[in-house]
C-alpha cells in the first residue's frame, strides 16, 4: 500500500496503541517512512479490537483501598501485573489521568 501524500510504500511495523486508558503493545500498523504516519488496515483494527475485548474483563476489576504502613494501598492483582509486563520491585509511575482515573505505568 502506498502513502497518497509522499508516494511511497508504507512499512509495516509494530507500534503501541492507546484507546480509553488501555495500552496495547507491538500492534501491527503502516508507517509513512518519510513523515511517520501511522495507520491500520481494517485487519489491523480488528485485530486491535479482539485484543481490546479479550482485557476488557481484567482489566475493571473492584478493589478496596486499604492501608499499608499506615498510607492509602490498593493490591494489584497478578494478572494485572503480568498483563502490563510488571515485575515486584519495579519502580512506576502514578499519576491522576481525571478526578476520577488513575494511571498507573513503568517508570521510564
């Protein structure tokens, strides 16, 4: 498939996707080797909604806050952490995304 704009073949490579707070890693799209645009057949979307689908219970799951040495602490379950490629010990970062989500990701 070529780019409409530069006239060259697109690259298929693997990228990163986000959509509604959930991070998909090495998901196939088409990158522009001039500008780097990206875009995903209508295969690739497909296949990045299965992906989407197949998390979505996992991923909303309730949890209490509790306390740990006397701080607010929330338990993650494992497979959460196995999911997002977690270790024990590892250093991330926690941010407020809105009032009311919480990101939680690798620091970097």
């Amino acid at each position: 498939m070529k780019c409409p704009e530069h006239g060259v073949n697109y690259e298929t490579v693997k990228t990163t996707y986000e959509q509604f707070g959930v991070i998909l890693k090495h998901v196939k799209a088409l990158r522009c080797p001039v500008d780097g645009e990206e875009l995903f057949t209508l295969e690739q979307v497909e296949a990045i909604r299965q992906r989407i689908a197949l998390l979505s219970p996992r991923l909303k799951l309730i949890r209490k806050i509790t306390r740990a040495a006397g701080k607010p602490s929330i338990y993650l379950p494992l497979e959460i952490v196995k999911e997002a490629d977690l270790k024990i010990g590892q250093e991330v970062a926690v941010y407020l995304a809105d009032k009311k989500k919480i990101i939680i990701e690798a620091a970097k």
